[in-house]
C-alpha cells in the first residue's frame, strides 16, 4: 500500500512569489492535515481537511491556504512568499476524523522542503 | 499555553548502548501521547501511541512510558543501532485528538556512533 506522497519534493522560490505544495493521502484516508516544520519552532499545525471540507486552521496568516479534492488529494498554497516562510512542509493523512472517544493515527509524507531566497 | 517540553536536545551515544528521551507536557486535558521518529529529511513515522491509561508500551527496541499525573513521559531505546540517528518528537493530543489539538515537542536529535 502506497503510503503519503507529497510533490514536489524541494522548491526554490524568491520572495513575493507564490507556491503550490501538493498531498496524496494513502489510500482510503479521507483526512489530511498540513504542517510547517522549521528547525526552532517544532511543526506547526496549518490545516485539517475531511471530505474537501476545512475543518480546523492553525495560526498562519491569510496567505497560507488550502483545499481538499473529492479524491482527497490537497493542496496547499503559499502566496507573497516572505524569507520566513523557508520550511519543510509535512502532509499527514488519517483514515478518519478524530472523534472525542478515538484518537486518529496520523501518516505523514516525506515532505516538501521549501526555500524562500 | 499547552506546551510539550524535550531533553535532551540532543545527544550521542555509542552502538549498542541504551538511552532514555524525556517528555514533559502542560496539555490539558489530555487524550494520548505520541512518539515519533524523523529520519533526516523524511516525514515523522510513529513509533507508540499511549491513552491516558497507558503506562508503558514498546514496539521492538522502543519502549515508551506515560506517567499521566506528573505529566512526563520517556522513551528508551534498548542496544541502540546505528539506523536509530534521527530526530524523535514527543506529541501530545487534546481532548478531541484532532489535527488541530496535537501539540508538538521540538525533539531530541540522536546520534548514534561506532
């Protein structure tokens, strides 16, 4: 069973620029979550999608979004891209949402690995 | 705040010898913890997984412990290889253990040598 892929796998942008991170789920799994991964700050959480729907958003600013397809594939992007933003961008995706009586097994992806110049 | 706090922030060891990461969190309430391994420039691969009446659970040479009252947990690694460097992350989840509820340790960098 294939697992998380995630496309592509390194980018290099300028600033104002804008970028397209792509996620496929492991098949079967209809949620998917995404993270920023910087080497001081740990992951922080962006967005949870389930059945194209946006669930939960972390703490970014508007220029970070995403969305969820009907095949659950998503997509995540970055416009007026700032220096800051240089990151490694991990997708995760789970069979299910998380209900308050069950925890929810999360399989993330290898990564994108952004640098903003 | 929530917060998941790692020591050490990094370490080395020799081949074969064993070693204890810790975890402290201030997460309430609190539904699981989590440990994961992260290979240099690969996504987070779980290790365990522990609900709140847990105490230990181990998946090979990982073993992980929850003290849920003191709120620490550790992960030992017995006869450490060499395949056991990478980063490992303490996560701990909400009451609800959706995306948006886990909180994240910054983890303990391993690196083990010949």
């Amino acid at each position: 069973k294939a697992g998380v892929t995630q496309t592509p796998r390194y980018l290099i942008k300028t600033r104002g620029q804008q970028v397209t991170l792509s996620c496929s789920p492991i098949s079967g799994h209809r949620s998917v979550s995404w993270y920023q991964q910087t080497p001081g700050q740990g992951l922080q959480f962006l967005f949870e999608y389930f059945s194209e729907t946006q669930r939960n958003k972390g703490n970014f600013p508007g220029r970070f979004s995403g969305r969820q397809f009907s095949n659950s594939r998503s997509e995540m992007n970055v416009s007026t891209l700032e220096l800051g933003d240089s990151a490694l961008y991990l997708c995760a995706s789970s069979r299910r949402a998380a209900t308050r009586q069950s925890y929810n097994e999360q399989f993330f992806g290898p990564g994108t690995r952004l640098t903003v110049l | 705040k929530n917060q998941v706090e790692q020591s050490p922030q990094s370490l080395i060891i020799l081949e074969g010898k064993n070693c204890t990461l810790q975890c402290n969190y201030t997460v309430s309430p609190f539904s699981n913890l989590r440990w994961y391994k992260q290979d240099t420039g690969r996504g987070p691969v779980s290790l365990t997984i522990m609900t709140f009446s847990e105490n230990t659970k181990s998946n090979g040479r990982y073993t992980a412990t929850l003290d849920a009252d003191t709120k620490q947990s550790s992960l030992h690694i017995t006869a450490s290889q060499l395949s056991d460097s990478a980063s490992y992350i303490c996560v701990v989840s909400g009451d609800t253990g959706t995306a948006s509820k886990l909180t994240f340790g910054t983890g303990t960098r391993l690196q083990v040598t010949l």
